[in-house]
C-alpha cells in the first residue's frame, strides 16, 4: 500500500527496522539506505516491536555526502535536524533534516528517471554487516 494511507518511513523507524537519514529515507543497519518498503495493515493481535538507534542521526550529523551531492540542494546541509519544513509535502513537528521533495520530483520530471545520487553516495549503502555495531563517525 502507498503512503496515502500511511507513510512508510515512519511506520517503519517505529518497527525498529532503521533510522531516518539526512536524505529523508529509511536507514537499515543491514543495508543502508538500499531499502524498499512495503506495509500490511491487519487486526491481527500482534506484539509491537520497538524502534531502534544504532546511530544513524549521529552519523548523519557529521557526514553530509548526500546534502552535497543533491544537484538540486534538495537536501538541508545544516548539521542539526529541526522543525523546519521546507515544501507542503513535509509533515510539521517533526524533528528531522526535512527534504524538499518537490524539487527532487521536478528532478525526476526533467530528467524523464528518478534519482538516487543521495542513496550512491551514502556511506552506510555498505553497512551490511551481521552485528548490530554503531556506525563509527
């Protein structure tokens, strides 16, 4: 299902599958940012999971790679997450680097293809690892 019932990301960080990254995408502790995301509602009584920090946010903070690759500077290069938004598709009170995704679909748009240069270049793309270790900033 899409995220016009749900947003993906959200509801995935709250299973405890990853961490929001400066790119605004799902960072998995397995793979990165090189994540698709798929959800079932259902009634069923199941036990929550519980979210996770394996640090992502700290990570973030002093990498910037994404931000800086963003041909369309997409991507907030401040290195603190806030709760600023920055196009109608930002959720308020939300702390977090806000992407303007607007000027990321107009990319696409233009470009007649998505783009994933802020997934290429993400460090943790290569965090496949068995453990569950800290990224190390």
């Amino acid at each position: 299902m899409g995220n016009d019932t749900a947003l993906s990301i959200p509801l995935a960080i709250d299973a405890g599958l990853g961490e929001l990254g400066r790119n605004g995408l799902l960072i998995t502790p397995e793979y990165g940012p090189c994540v698709r995301i798929c959800k079932v509602f259902t009634d069923l009584p199941l036990e929550a999971d519980k979210s996770r920090k394996f640090g992502v946010a700290d990570f973030c903070k002093q990498c910037n790679l994404c931000a800086e690759a963003c041909e369309v500077e997409a991507i907030q290069k401040e290195p603190e997450p806030s709760y600023r938004v920055l196009c109608p598709s930002n959720n308020p009170g939300v702390l977090k680097w806000a992407v303007d995704v607007d000027k990321c679909f107009s990319f696409w748009i233009e470009n007649g293809m998505d783009c994933s240069t802020c997934i290429a270049v993400c460090p943790l793309i290569n965090a496949n690892d068995e453990s569950e270790k800290e990224f190390e900033t």
